[in-house]
C-alpha cells in the first residue's frame, strides 16, 4: 500500500513538472493570439502584394515600350516604315 502510494506521488510530480514544461492552456492560448494577428494583418499584405505586382507589370510595360522603340517596323516620325525594305 505504501509502496503504491509512493508511486502515486512521484506519479504526480512528474506530470506536474510535464505539464509546467508544456502548458496545454498557454500553447493554445498563442496559437490562438498568432491566428488573430494573422487574420488581421492579411489586408496589409494583400496590398502590399498588390503593389509589388503592379510595380512589376509597369516595369514591364516600360521595357516593353523601350525594345518598341527600338523596332524598325514602328511608327517612325509619323511615317510608316515599308517592311519589305
């Protein structure tokens, strides 16, 4: 009986100390606090995602407009270039 008891004890001490160690209730309590500020940042960085894209596309409608004024089957000083020259 004794014996059984004392088992019991340190039983308990250790899954004391364990759950000291990993507290169930705290672990959860981050992942719910990270999950808000997850959500409520996500507006942020859609547009920030957003402005980088069209940062993106501008600059490549820049390089584009470049090499088109490079051609020589353009436009050139409002005459049209004949293309079999």
């Amino acid at each position: 009986m004794l014996l059984a008891l004392r088992n019991f004890r340190q039983f308990i001490k250790l899954s004391m100390a364990y759950l000291y160690k990993n507290n169930p209730l705290l672990i959860f309590v981050n992942t719910i606090s990270t999950n808000v500020s997850d959500v409520l940042s996500s507006q942020k960085k859609q547009k920030i995602a957003k402005y980088r894209l069209n940062h993106v596309k501008y600059r490549l409608y820049q390089m584009e407009q470049i090499i088109e004024s490079g051609n020589p089957y353009n436009l050139v000083e409002g005459k049209k270039l004949d293309r079999l020259q």
